[in-house]
C-alpha cells in the first residue's frame, strides 16, 4: 500500500527537523528547501511496456579523450580497446 504523498512529505520533513535541529533552523529550513525544490523538479518517464533490448549504454570515456585517459583510465572503468 502506498503512503499519500503529503504523509511523506510531512515524514520526511519532520525527521529533517529532527536530524538537524541541533543545528539550528537555517540548516532545518535549507533541508526542507531542498526536499521542496525536488519534488517541483520531479518529471515523469515513460518507459515501454517491454524492453526491446535495443539499449544504448554511452561510453564511460569519449573516443577524443588524450590517450592516457582512454588507456589508463578507461581500463579501469571498463571500456574495450576499440574505443579509440
């Protein structure tokens, strides 16, 4: 079961205040900002209904990138030699 939005705004909210209260209310009240700000910038995704496995998964490194980053770095995040 779902909990309505505004229970969870206000939970969330109150243990902010309870997390932070020591700090003072400025830092209370930027927290609460932030929660605010969030939820003013959330959007909805459509997703498919199923995956068609046509996904693309961008490179960790760009192909442009100086030779020690495609070599050294890259490696070490995974991305194949033919990236160059």
């Amino acid at each position: 079961m779902r909990m309505p939005r505004d229970e969870a705004i206000a939970r969330i909210k109150k243990s902010i205040e309870k997390s932070y209260s020591a700090k003072g209310a400025e830092i209370v009240q930027q927290n609460c900002a932030a929660v605010d700000a969030s939820i003013a910038n959330l959007h909805e995704i459509k997703l498919p209904a199923k995956a068609d496995g046509a996904r693309t998964v961008p490179l960790p490194v760009a192909g442009d990138a100086p030779g020690f980053v495609r070599d050294v770095l890259g490696s070490m995040r995974g991305v194949d030699d033919d990236v160059h």
